[in-house]
C-alpha cells in the first residue's frame, strides 16, 4: 500500500473491516461438508477458573454504582504485583498510582492510546504509526481514524516474524508516534528476544516515540516465558519512559467475555492517557474489577491453560507431521500454514470449509501488500487451537485428510 493510498477513504474501508466479515462474506454461499469444526477464531475453551462465580456474586451489588476510571486500588495493587512477581527487574518499581490503568479489554486501550500518542508529538506534519505486518486490524484502524499514516512493516520468516527494526529509515523514525510490537506475535507465535527489544526501546527514545507492546500471548508459551518490554527497559536503563505494554485476561485467563486488562509503564503517559480516558473511554464494572483483581493474583489456571495448548500443540505435532510449513511456536495458539499448493488461503479455506467442515481464516485478511509489493499473507491460513485435544485432533486429521 502506498502512503498516499494509505490516507485515502478507501483504504480506510479496507482497514477496519472486520477479518471475519470478510471470511463469512467468502464461505456465505458454501455450507461446511461435516459438522463444523471452528479453528478461525481466537476464543479460548479453556475451563472457567474456579473464583469468578464467587467473587461476582459478593460483588454484585456494586454494578450498581459508578466505577471510577482509574480502577479500584485493589485490581491496581494485584497488577502491579503480578507484574513484579513475573518480571522481578520490577520488583518496587511499578506504582500503583502511576504505573497502571485498567482496560475494558487490552483492544480498547490499544485503539484509544494512539491519540494521546498523537498529541505528544503536535509538530509532526505528517505522523506514522508503525504497525507490524501481518497485524491485529485494531492498530491500522486506530491509526487511520487518528489522522495517522499506518506504515506495515513486514514481519518475515528470514527476519524470525518480526518486523526489521534496522530497515526503518531514520526520517520515517522522525514522523513516527507509536510502534505496535506484538510478543508472542499473532499468528506466527514469535517471540522478541531482550535484544529486539533493547533495540525498539533505543529507536523509541532517540526518535521520541512510544513502544505500546501488546504482550497479550505472554503468558502461553512453550519452553521459555518470553521477555518484556517494560521489563527490559527498566533492566537496561532503570525508567520506564517511551514503553507501554498491554496485557489482558482474555488470553491469559481464557475469560475473553470478561473484557478487562491493563496498560502500564511511562507514568507521564498514563498521566496524560488517565485523562483521556475520563472524557472519553468506558469504565470497567466495579464487579469486573474485583474478579480481575482475583485473576491477576492466581497462577494455578494460567498454568493449567498452559498444559491445555501444550497438549493441542503436541497433537498438531503427530498429526501435521511437518506438512504446510508447520513448526511449533514459541506462543500463543495459533498455527500460520502454507497453502500454496492448494489454491493460496482463501482458495484452501474454501476447500475445507465445503469438503469436511474445518473453518479456517485466510492469511491475506491479516496482512497487507505496499508499495508494490505481493501480499505476503497470500498463501497462508491461521488456526486457532483453542478446542479440548480431542476436537483438536479431529479437526487437524480432517484437514490433512482432505487437502491430501
């Protein structure tokens, strides 16, 4: 996509349409060929943890008043503990009064945080937001409703699915407010070394921009927890200035319903982002808080999801056998598979679709082409594996079984 192309209506359309839209528009006159075996969306089936019902229903009554936007101190206080507890280079560094503010989701921040990215840097002419390539649509909308130039920059396997830090030219770096960063990356799973990340934290401050690290995936991962923004930041020069990271308990927890996370880091940030979100973003429900608050304390359900994806990866292992390009990832619980040779994603998508009811989601509608160049998602298919090992295996042999 050029720059100018980037700007335009049209390409804003194209931006924040929905990829799922876009896979129920292309299956919309295809019925599935068995019972439908849902691999396209990032949902997770993991069990309820054990504490919701039960703090819920002591905090019940409280959906009744006004949440303040800031959070109660107790979810404050439980975050800043997990952070410190995960990331012991924070140990008495976050603040709960500076350092944190809740999320209704880790989507919402995300999308709102870019406009008070915009406002520090008011004699930019023409600002980008850097966005990682393939990327989550939030990023790219948010830019482009902001005013901003989404700039995708590709994320390629010669390059371990990160974007190349070192190809951005330092006048692009000028004009830039934000950097998405997405560790453990969505849908390749891979992870950002404390190297990658040392040199996203230097590019931030030397050409006065903010790193908002989605670390979302963090917590599922296969041999080693990955390293943090924040975390090595505050290793490597003791503050915390230019960095964000977004965490949620979507994944975590396997409670997307639940709508709640955090964004902590650079308090002159969230100083100025607090009082944004006062005028302009929804509270989360004082109910929500506390049930938070229970989730952030608690590592016994997130150690349990973790065997869950470990034994769906080790299922995908027996079952793909190496086909489509397949390596396990780092984190998260998605498969990104090649489809070449089977009519490209939308093309195998349909073909699973009608011939044994797997639905999967096409590469092309998380990625983007620019500048001339071919769509790298084109041949791709992303699987979420996000169902008992069971349905898993079903699925994947189905899948095997009938492209061949």
């Amino acid at each position: 996509m050029s720059h100018t192309e980037a700007a335009s209506g049209i390409a804003l359309e194209t931006l924040i349409r929905s990829p799922f839209a876009r896979l129920n528009a292309l299956l919309a006159d295809t019925p599935p060929g068995a019972d439908p075996i849902l691999f396209s969306l990032g949902e997770p089936h993991t069990s309820l943890p054990p504490f919701v019902q039960p703090v819920l229903e002591e905090h019940l009554a409280a959906f009744g008043k006004y949440p303040p936007i800031r959070g109660v101190l107790p979810l404050r206080q439980a975050i800043c503990e997990w952070l410190e507890r995960r990331y012991p280079v924070l140990d008495g560094v976050v603040d709960p009064e500076t350092h944190v503010l809740p999320l209704n989701g880790s989507r919402e921040g995300l999308f709102s945080a870019i406009f008070p990215a915009l406002a520090r840097k008011p004699d930019v002419t023409d600002p980008v937001v850097l966005i990682p390539n393939p990327f989550y649509q939030v990023y790219a909308a948010a830019a482009a409703v902001a005013g901003a130039e989404p700039v995708f920059l590709k994320s390629a396997p010669e390059k371990g699915f990160l974007p190349d830090l070192d190809a951005i030219d330092d006048e692009l770096l000028d004009r830039t407010v934000a950097l998405y960063l997405c560790s453990p990356s969505n849908p390749e799973g891979a992870v950002a070394s404390t190297g990658y990340l040392e040199k996203a934290v230097r590019l931030a401050r030397t050409h006065d921009f903010l790193v908002l690290a989605d670390e979302c995936y963090s917590e599922i991962y296969t041999d080693e927890p990955p390293p943090a923004a924040l975390a090595v930041a505050q290793g490597a020069t003791g503050h915390l200035t230019n960095v964000l990271s977004f965490q949620s308990l979507s994944k975590r927890s396997g409670l997307p319903g639940l709508r709640s996370g955090f964004i902590a880091g650079d308090p002159a940030f969230l100083d100025a982002f607090g009082r944004f979100r006062n005028v302009a973003c929804p509270q989360v429900p004082l109910p929500i808080q506390y049930v938070s608050a229970a989730a952030w304390a608690d590592e016994t359900h997130v150690e349990a999801a973790r065997d869950f994806y470990q034994a769906n990866f080790d299922v995908a292992e027996a079952v793909l056998q190496g086909r489509y390009g397949y390596a396990r990832p780092e984190g998260g619980f998605f498969l990104w598979l090649n489809m070449a040779d089977f009519g490209g994603g939308e093309g195998a998508t349909k073909t699973l679709w009608k011939g044994c009811g797997v639905k999967v989601l096409p590469g092309t509608y998380l990625t983007k082409s620019q500048d001339g160049q071919a769509d790298h998602g084109l041949d791709f298919v992303r699987l979420a594996l996000v169902h008992d090992a069971e349905t898993t295996r079903e699925g994947l042999a189905r899948l095997v079984a009938t492209l061949g």
